[in-house]
C-alpha cells in the first residue's frame, strides 16, 4: 500500500530533530494508548501485521495531523469497531453505552509474561533459501493496494544480499488474514548513489529487510 506513512526519501517534511534523552512516552495517556493496544489483540483475535495496517491505512490529512500515539489510538478504534466491540457513539462519548459480551480484563500480574514472551515471526524453512550472501537482487516495482513492508525508494532497484534471516510470516497475507505464508527474510544493501543518485552522501548504503516475494535476480 503506497500510503502517507511510507515517508522514507520523501520530500517537504523537514529535517528529523532527534530530542535527546527522549522518554518512551511524553504523557501518560500515551503509555496508555499502548497498553490497551497491546490488551486489547488477546481478545479481538487480530494480529501484529493487522494492527500496523490499521494504523497506516489512513488518508494523508489524517494521517499527518496525528501525532504518533493518536494514531495508535485511531488504529485500535478501527479494528474494536470491525469487529462490533466499539460502536461510533462510544468512541464519541468516550464511554460504553450498549450492553456486549464480557471482556476479560488482563491483570496486572499478567503482563510482564505477555510482555516477556513477545511475539516471535520467525517460522520453520519449507524450503531452502532462494538467495545466498552476495547475490545481487532487484526490488520489485510495485504498488499494492493493500499492506506491504517494501519501502517505496527501493522498488526497482538492484541491491545485494547482505544477510539470511531464516523464514518469517508474510505481513501482507497476514495482515488481511490470509495466513502467515512464512517467506525467507534477507537484508539487501543498496549503493546511496543507486537510490539518491549522486547526490548522495558519499560511502552511504542503506540496508532494507525484504521477504523473498519482493525480489528477484539481478
């Protein structure tokens, strides 16, 4: 999906500011928004690749006049609602109005385990890898309308293997529940130049993880 998210190389935003000795959370109400985030998938059955693109899947205009947990916020609204948890008129009051089935809470002391065991992707190998270090691999061009994790400043460029990573579940089948299809996972190195042309800083490369299904040889 080519959304407002997929900001990598693109122009008019500014230079990125780094705040130093940047908190985790800026206000309380964003460690909130992330804690109910992560809550809230044991019970409405969704996975991480869904929850990613219903935070991207948003207009430019709104999704560039949210700031980063607002749109964490949004992002959750719009998987309850899908599947009848939230309805219109509560996220407006800001309340429940209508009685629904029970919802487990999770409790306090259940937390640091869910946190501990994390959310591995990593997956068994069907088969062997279909590139080796130092293969010289192109991007596809392409332009889904639905999720994908290949940036669009690398589509159709020729860069190299650089790592195997194993097979990893495929965020654009999982994140429509199509099933994890595990794919082996490579980082590829591009030449700055390859990508910026030579404007580029000199001696830039720029490593992208990229599933097996958005390559091909070079």
């Amino acid at each position: 999906m080519d959304g407002a998210h997929d900001m990598g190389g693109m122009d008019g935003f500014g230079p990125v500011v780094p705040e130093p000795d940047e908190p985790a959370f800026h206000a309380p109400w964003e460690r909130r928004a992330f804690a109910i985030t992560l809550a809230m998938a044991r019970h409405g059955g969704w996975n991480l690749d869904m929850t990613r693109f219903a935070r991207e899947n948003r207009s430019p205009a709104d999704y560039l006049s949210k700031s980063y947990y607002q749109i964490w916020i949004a992002g959750l609204e719009q998987l309850m609602a899908e599947r009848e948890l939230v309805t219109a008129d509560e996220i407006e009051a800001g309340k429940p109005l209508h009685r629904r089935r029970d919802i487990p809470a999770l409790g306090a002391s259940e937390v640091g385990p869910m946190l501990a065991r994390g959310g591995p992707t990593d997956r068994p190998a069907a088969a062997a890898a279909r590139f080796k270090v130092g293969d010289r691999v192109r991007t596809k061009t392409m332009h889904p309308r639905t999720h994908t994790r290949l940036p669009r400043y690398v589509r159709g460029h020729v860069g190299v293997i650089e790592l195997l990573h194993g097979a990893h579940v495929f965020p654009d089948s999982n994140a429509l529940g199509q099933g994890e299809q595990p794919q082996w996972l490579y980082t590829v190195t591009f030449d700055g130049r390859d990508i910026w042309g030579d404007d580029a800083e000199p001696g830039l490369r720029v490593s992208v993880d990229a599933w097996d299904s958005y390559l091909e040889p070079a």
